[in-house]
C-alpha cells in the first residue's frame, strides 16, 4: 500500500455514512519503521485527526472506521509528529545508504499484527506515474520499484521536523559524502546540516564542500560561528577560505578565533595565495637531533591527532632551521635509545615560501614525496605543502577539494 493510494480515501464510519476523504496521515517521529498514529481527514469543512486504532479496514476503495465520528476522540496535537503528505512527499531526503539527496514521489506502507507502519519511500518513477493513476504503464518499462527503507533516510527539514537522531545517522557518513549532499542544498538547509554536526565533524564535512559553496556559507553564518568552524579547519584550507573574504569579515572572523589559530592564519595570509607560502600548512611534526627514537615515539603519541601528517618528521635547530628529516618507517626501525641525528637524513629537498605553486607541485612529483617542507631565505621552517595539495593544483577546478586525506 502507498500514501497516495490513501489520500483522497472515502472514509465512512460505522453506519456506512460517508464522513469525507483523507487529506493526510499522521507517524510517529520515533522508531526504525514507524506506526501510523492517525489520518486527517476533512468532513463538512472541519479537519479531524482520527487516531489508527479506530480505523476497522482499509479496502482499494475505502476506510471503514470502528465508531462514530461523535464518539471518536481526536488524536492530539504533538510537536514530534509528522505529517506525510505534508512533510515528506514531494521533500528531500537524505539516503543514508546510497550518502545521496532523493526526492520522495511516495510512501509505502505496511499491515502487521493491526497496526500500519511506514517502511521506506518511493524514490523513483513508478512512483510518480502512480500519483497520475498510470501505474500499470510504469511498470511495464520500469518492473522494479526504487524504494527506500525508511531506516536508511533522514529529513532535511530538521526545522520542521525535529526528527531525534539527524545528528547520529549524518555522522556516520564519510565527510565527502556530507559534503556532496551540502553542495546540493540551499543556503538555510546547508547551514542546518553543519549546525546539527559537532565542531570537528563540520569543520571536515566543510572542508570538502566546493569553494563557492563554502564561501557562501561562511557569509551567510553567524560570525561566531563562523569562527568556530575555521578553528577546527586545518591552517591551509582555513588560510584559502579567508583569503576570499571581504578585509572586514575577514578581519571579524580571526579576532572571535583561539588566538594562536588566528594568529597561525595571520601568517599564512600574508603569502601570495599561488606561493609555497600560500598553499602551505603550519601543522607538521617537528623535533630536535637530540631526542631519542623512544622520545619521538612518545611525542608523536599526544601530538598526531593534530598534525597533517606523520609520515615525515622535520628536525629543527632551537631557532627553527631546518637540520634534516626522518620517516616513519626509519622511526620504527631503530633502538629506542638511538638519537635522530644519527639517522636523520641531511640532504633534504624543499622549496622556498615565495616559489610558485606549480613547481612545488613539480618537486613533490619528481621525488614522489608525501609532503614537502617549506623554508624561507634564512633556511627556517614555515611549513610544508602535502601531496593531496600538490594533485589540487595539477587537477582542474571542479575536482579541487575532493582529493582523498590519505595520509593524516
């Protein structure tokens, strides 16, 4: 049985008098399949909501109801119901299965042990052709319903609909997913997905979104809010976002920052945005020559959650010159007690902050590194620029911020 099969229903109570037609159904916004709770209908120019254990049968052409009318007693108002007609047919939903936006031609539903429930949505043509009295035709050409379960989605309009658990079913799609879905949106829509998100899982969700939609966003946010995303973005893809800004919001947004983020964001705003500078990040490991290899094990240990990647480890001098680099895998391969410098490889490849995004991208390919450390005249650290960045400027426009983080 489907929605629209029950829209514009006859309902006649027990005498067989005809009381009107149904104008909607009322679930529940509970449970994995929810039970419908009642049906509105519409008798003589009133609306009444008729509470489902009334209902005696539901036949192709009617609803037989168990009572009068008069003896019925309406199902309440609640803020936690949803209504189908009005609030999912026609809507988006978020597929949770296939991390896709749908839109819904029709609910179906189900009979068990004298309750009805709701168990996945209409997503594709048949479902249309229904509405148009045309399903037979449909299913001729289109054999297979394209439905949904109804685990499986969740609602936009988290507005509207308070729906209990959008935070916990968005969360566990991967943030690229989100992102897709966001970049699919309108403005008030998307702002409501990164809002229902904590602060780490927006600000990666929000690094993926295409750079016209983030900025949009971003102009649209709360400035407080605004700030508390960027704090969570790592510096580089922060530093591009404000570098489109207006100097006022910009300007706006660093000062409500942590004030070492903002501070990190200063500097990298300063470089030109095609530049070593520009498209650098500030988070890499960095340790002295004369740690052990027990040291650096320890010290990656609290650090790591925090840094771009790990793969690599910058050795600096107590005025932050760059002396030499190690790997993971030469970490792992020495004593504990074996000091860096005595392994640590002095010959080091870099770049400098004022060269050109394209010869960064160049060096990284030619040496096949993961990441390359930036340096300035005077040979001190200032970053590095990772290989996802390096593809980001090889690749065209519209594949910009959908590389992989491989390797955090």
């Amino acid at each position: 049985m489907y929605l629209t099969e029950l829209l514009n229903k006859a309902v006649y109570d027990k005498q067989n008098e005809n009381l009107g037609k149904v104008k909607d159904v009322l679930i529940s916004s509970s449970g994995t399949y929810p039970k419908i709770e009642a049906i509105k209908i519409k008798s003589n120019g009133e609306y009444y909501f008729i509470p489902s254990k009334y209902i005696d049968q539901i036949t192709s052409e009617e609803i037989l109801l168990s009572e009068m009318l008069e003896d019925i007693r309406q199902y309440p108002k609640q803020d936690s119901i949803i209504k189908l007609s009005r609030d999912i047919l026609d809507h988006q939903v978020v597929d949770m299965e296939g991390s896709k936006i749908r839109r819904v031609n029709d609910v179906e539903i189900t009979y068990k042990n004298g309750d009805y429930f709701i168990i996945g949505v209409d997503i594709g043509i048949n479902g249309l052709f229904r509405r148009m009295g045309l399903e037979k035709i449909s299913k001729k050409l289109h054999p297979e319903n394209n439905i949904i379960s109804w685990k499986d989605i969740d609602s936009l309009d988290f507005a509207n609909l308070k729906l209990s658990v959008p935070k916990e079913k968005l969360t566990r799609l991967h943030p690229a997913d989100i992102a897709e879905i966001v970049d699919n949106l309108g403005l008030s829509d998307s702002i409501s997905i990164l809002n229902s998100l904590d602060e780490e899982a927006a600000a990666d969700a929000f690094e993926e979104i295409s750079p016209e939609k983030q900025r949009t966003i971003l102009t649209e946010m709360e400035k407080k809010q605004a700030a508390d995303l960027i704090d969570e973005m790592s510096p580089d893809d922060a530093a591009d976002l404000l570098a489109f800004l207006s100097p006022e919001k910009k300007e706006e947004i660093l000062k409500l920052m942590d004030p070492e983020e903002s501070y990190e964001l200063r500097e990298l705003l300063q470089y030109h945005e095609n530049s070593a500078g520009g498209i650098m990040t500030t988070e890499y490991a960095s340790i002295t020559r004369d740690m052990t290899t027990a040291d650096v094990i320890k010290y990656l240990r609290k650090a790591a959650h925090d840094l771009e990647t790990i793969y690599y480890m910058y050795v600096l001098s107590s005025d932050s010159k760059l002396e030499g680099v190690i790997t993971i895998r030469e970490l792992l391969l020495e004593d504990d007690d074996t000091k860096v410098e005595d392994f640590m490889i002095k010959d080091i490849i870099s770049v400098n902050v004022e060269d050109q995004e394209d010869d960064v991208a160049r060096q990284i390919a030619k040496y096949n590194l993961i990441a390359i450390p930036v340096v300035d005249d005077n040979n001190e650290m200032k970053g590095i620029v990772t290989v996802d960045d390096a593809i980001d400027i090889i690749l065209p426009t519209a594949w910009k911020k959908r590389i992989p983080k491989m390797f955090r």
